[in-house]
C-alpha cells in the first residue's frame, strides 16, 4: 500500500465534482439480487467499499459488467448464498445482502461484518427486523438466515439503523403482504434505495418520512438508476474549503441535501451559495463561533436525518481548530469516533475530550505537519484536511480507510493545487 505525503499552509482554489452518494451505491448493489433482469446503476463512485461489494455480488453468482462513465450494469443469476468471508470483514455493508437473499433464496451465511473501527456498532436490529417478516437466524461463527417464506408484519425499529432499514425494506419488498416500518431511517441514500425499488416495480409509501408502507410483489424487474451525489462527501469539502481558507466550487450537490450541515457549520460562522446544483464556499469566511444566546458555548451534536451527520462530525472538529472562539462538538452515535482527536491535540489543537463522545474545541490554532494514520473513512479525510491546513510535511498512513469513501482523492484535490501525493509505504 501507499502513504499520503501532504505539504500543507497552500490556499487551494477550483471546482470539483461531488461524487455519487457512497452510501445510496451500496444498497442499491444489494438491491440488483432482487430481480433476475439486469439492472443498471448510474453515478456510481469509483471507490474501494464499491468495488468489494461488486466482489461479492459476483461471489453469489452474478455478473458485474463495466459500462464506463461511472455505470455499472449488474445481473444477479443466484448460485450461492454464502457472503465470502475476505470480503464481509473489509466492508460492514456486506450485510445488507441478507435481505435480499433471504427474500430470493430463503438463505444467507453471513460472517461477522467489517468495517470502519468506530466503536460498537449494534447488528440486533437487523435480526429484529428480518425475525419479524419470518426469518429465523443462527448464531455461531457466522450468522445464517433461513425463512420457508417472508411475510408482512408491523415492525417498530429499536433504533433509527439506516441499514437495517434498508435490509428490512429489500426483504418486505417480495415478502407477502404488507409491511409498516416505523422508526425507518430517512437519510437521503435511502430514499435512493426506495426510489430505486419503486423503479423495479415495488410499493412503496412514505419515502423520506420515517413510517414506511411496503405493499409486497411476487417479483420485481429490472431497472436503469441514477444514484444522488454523496452529500458527505460535499460537507468534506466545504470543511476543506473553510479550513484552508479557500474558494472550493462543488458541482452536482442538491441543495436540500446540505440543509441539516448548513445549520452546523453556520454555528463556525462558514456559509455557502448555491446556484442550481453547484454549491460555492468563498475564500473570505468569518470563521468566529457564533455563540448561543446570552454567550453560551454552542454545541455541534449529530443525529439520524434529519440531523447533523455522524460522518462529519470529524471534519467539523478538524475545522473547529481554525475558528476564533470555543465549541462543543458531542458525537452520540458511536463511542469510538473521537479518539482520532489525539492526533489533532499532537498537531497543536487546543482539545479537550471530555469522554468518548463529547470533545471542546478552541481556536484557531497553528497546526503543524505530523505523521498521521487514518483511524476510519471520515476520520481519515479529516486527516488530511488537517494536514492542507497545517503548517510543514504530514504523512498519512493506512490510507486504505480513506479510498474505501473517497473517490480518486490524490487527482481531484491536486487539481485545486494541493501539494499532496501517493508514495510507496
């Protein structure tokens, strides 16, 4: 593998293109299993997390043909239901073919999924959700699925899981009968997945509310989707843009997409315009904290859709070291994701982290270049927008964990003048 090395403290300026949403991609890839006709899959990010669940897709006996311009045209032909262990262990999406093969097959083994090492990450709700249309499921070295047939049921979430949400819809999509799905996540790849089924001929009611209504089909068809832009993937860029003190342009965004990270960043005094779908962060920001009323500390706390993303919390901390003033950033999903901070603090950042979820920053601070590695996808690109911003040569390792989210990152950024390259490790 290689290493980033990074020279930082150099204003970027330049457009770039937001990729398609990593997280619509996955599912949708999954979803292909649902039909015997081909599907075509459009805007699809030239990425690791992609090409592993393309790895799997052909495992279970499918066809994966490249159609060039970020199209992909899949065909499933089942022969096997067993997800191949090298791959479950390097992506934690890998399971989000249960679903649908329990809904083609009756069966799925499943090893243990992978994925970015963020904490506990819960898989009950998932079995809570596939239990309920009839599944019965094994638990040893691997988990194995069985169901003589899926059947509607009423299913109240445990909590708001986006992937357990989309593996509960690709199942009640040919089970009989109807389903009602309450506490559904709603973020936006999910209404990608939903508006794709609906394409291939299912039921669906509700899409982006977080009460699903999936009217049961004997079969569903093939289809041609475009996947939405990857609304992270733009929020990465605008921290990029802020931090460096850079005019970024990012096209193909949707504006409704950035309301929930416009209302968090606003609170660091960064806004942005938008003209269609393109989305411009000018060059001079205020970059001061806008305090609470009566001078309160402000905090910067994530939630499911539709609230401040989980995955930006990262890049907003990194950020929040360039802005005049203090923040509170509380990441309350997952109790491993601020440790990456250490590196921050060893960069020169003024952080205290409270506990495994709440993190004070105060700003700015002069970073200096350090090595580095990447902990997780978003961790990983807040490393490297920690590195643009400081002062001196970073090097970032383990940037496997950054590629498996970002599309061809050393070219695009390069192309808005970063003085970043890939080197052998």
């Amino acid at each position: 593998m290689y290493q980033y090395v990074i020279e930082g403290g150099v204003p970027l300026k330049g457009t770039i293109i937001a990729s398609g949403n990593k997280n619509a991609a996955l599912p949708c890839i999954a979803a292909a299993l649902l039909t015997d006709e081909p599907v075509i899959l459009r805007n699809i990010p030239e990425i690791e997390d992609v090409f592993v669940m393309f790895n799997v897709f052909r495992a279970l006996g499918g066809a994966v043909e490249d159609l060039g311009k970020h199209s992909w045209r899949l065909s499933s032909g089942i022969k096997n239901s067993a997800i191949p262990p090298e791959s479950a262990e390097k992506i934690r999406a890998s399971i989000l073919f249960a679903g649908p093969l329990l809904a083609r097959v009756h069966r799925v083994v499943m090893p243990p999924p992978g994925g970015d090492v963020i904490g506990r990450r819960r898989l009950d709700t998932h079995f809570l959700a596939l239990t309920e249309l009839g599944a019965q499921v094994e638990t040893a070295d691997n988990f194995v699925f069985t169901a003589k047939k899926l059947v509607g049921a009423d299913i109240f979430l445990d909590e708001t899981s986006v992937t357990a949400t989309e593996n509960a819809v690709m199942a009640a999509a040919l089970a009989e009968g109807d389903t009602i799905l309450s506490n559904a996540a709603s973020e936006p790849h999910v209404q990608d997945l939903c508006n794709m089924l609906v394409m291939m001929g299912a039921r669906i009611e509700g899409i982006g509310s977080n009460r699903l209504v999936i009217h049961g089909c004997k079969r569903l068809g093939g289809c041609d989707y475009t996947i939405g832009a990857d609304y992270m993937e733009a929020g990465s860029f605008i921290g990029l843009a802020a931090a460096t003190r850079s005019e970024i342009c990012i096209e193909g965004v949707r504006p409704e997409d950035m309301r929930p990270a416009k209302t968090a960043f606003g609170k660091l005094g960064i806004t942005w315009e938008h003209e269609g779908r393109t989305l411009c962060v000018p060059k001079k920001l205020s970059l001061k904290v806008n305090h609470d009323l009566g001078g309160m500390i402000p905090k910067i706390d994530d939630a499911p859709w539709p609230g401040f993303p989980p995955d930006l919390t990262s890049i907003v901390t990194v950020v929040a070291t360039q802005v005049e003033g203090t923040v509170l950033i509380h990441e309350k999903m997952f109790e491993s994701r601020m440790f990456f901070v250490d590196m921050l603090i060893g960069m020169g950042g003024r952080i205290v982290l409270c506990d495994p979820h709440r993190a004070v920053v105060s700003g700015p601070t002069r970073l200096r270049g350090a090595e580095l590695r990447s902990p997780d996808v978003r961790a990983g690109m807040a490393m490297v927008i920690a590195a643009l911003c400081a002062e001196g040569k970073s090097v970032i390792s383990n940037v496997y964990q950054i590629e498996r989210g970002y599309e061809h990152l050393v070219e695009r950024l390069s192309s808005l003048g970063a003085k970043i390259k890939a080197v052998d490790d």
